[in-house]
C-alpha cells in the first residue's frame, strides 16, 4: 500500500530485456535507507518489488504484462521516475489509498501555467471515466492528487509549486503517456452498486 506522496525522483540507467524478465535499473538516494530487496517500491506508482540493491542503484523485475500496461517501457537512460516506499505500520498516512496496480495509461494533453496556477490535462479511456469524480482522488505517476474537472474521457488536475518540485510532473510534456490508478474507494462503490 502507497499513499502517492513521491519521496523523489530516481533517474534510470537503463532498463534491458533479460531471460526471464525485464530489468530496470535506476539510481536513487533518499528511498534507500532501511530498503531491502524483496521490499516494495512504486515506480512512476506501479508497485515494483526491488529485486537488487548495490551502491545506490536499485534493480526491478518487470513482467511484459507491466510494460504493456504502464509506461514504464518508455523509459530510457536519465529518464526520471516518481518513487514512493510502500507505507510502513507505524508510518503517517496523506495522499489517498493507493495500490500501485495502474489501470491505464492516460495521454497528457495540456500543461501549462495559467496566473499562479499550473493546469494539467489527461485522456484516458472512457469505459473507466465511472471511477473519476470532481474532488475526487487519481494517482498520476505515482502522485496523488485531485480532480478539478472530469469530462467522459479526460480529467483536469491542478498542481501546486511543493509537487511540481518534488516531483517529474514540472517537466512533463503533451503526447506523453502517464500511469493512471483511479481511487480504490471508488472502485469498490461501483461494484458493489452493481
């Protein structure tokens, strides 16, 4: 479990097709106090298990099934990832319930700034437009947040300066595919509505 406040950006030193599975390489510095392999870690807030642990760089299995799902194949050498420790038992908890189990890859279609405010604009299918409500929470690479605006198939989030420092969402781009998980409460209300 995460609650999507990233701890910081790790940067990628590569990610290699391997035998019997992916690997994706990054180095990183503040998450890896007290992390061991075996332990779990959401990477741009799909929850990865880090399977090495060398002088600051850390290792991850990736499935074919999480790159077709994430956009985690996009990544190349310097890319920069959100990274967040899953929650420890006696941890504070802020941001939102979050799986690190992505739903989607949505596309961002707009960022820009717009008087002090930054406005961040993202499509994604429209059969999972029922789990996205206004004030509602959305996990976007890993970064908890909420919904200003929702339309059938995009939503609208604003970023505050602290997140867009902390995190990779300052530099991102239109076109760019991000990791969308919708908010778990809202998943479990639409089921068991039916």
């Amino acid at each position: 479990m995460f609650t999507g406040l990233v701890e910081e950006a790790g940067r990628v030193l590569d990610l290699a097709e391997k035998k019997s599975a992916w690997r994706l390489r990054l180095r990183a510095k503040k998450i890896l106090r007290g992390l061991r392999v075996g332990d779990s870690v959401a990477v741009n807030g799909c929850c990865l298990t880090v399977s090495g642990k060398t002088n600051g760089v850390l290792a991850f299995d990736l499935l074919e099934e999480t790159l077709r799902r994430t956009n985690l194949g996009d990544l190349h050498k310097d890319s920069l990832v959100n990274l967040e420790r899953s929650v420890a038992r006696n941890g504070r908890f802020g941001g939102h319930f979050v799986t690190g189990h992505i739903d989607c890859t949505g596309i961002v279609k707009t960022f820009r700034r717009s008087g002090k405010n930054y406005h961040l604009l993202v499509s994604f299918p429209k059969k999972l437009h029922k789990f996205a409500a206004e004030k509602g929470s959305i996990t976007i690479d890993g970064v908890s947040l909420t919904i200003a605006e929702v339309g059938s198939t995009h939503l609208t989030v604003w970023l505050i300066p602290h997140t867009l420092k902390l995190t990779t969402l300052s530099s991102i781009k239109p076109n760019v595919r991000v990791n969308l998980e919708f908010d778990l409460l809202a998943k479990y209300a639409e089921r068991m509505a039916r």
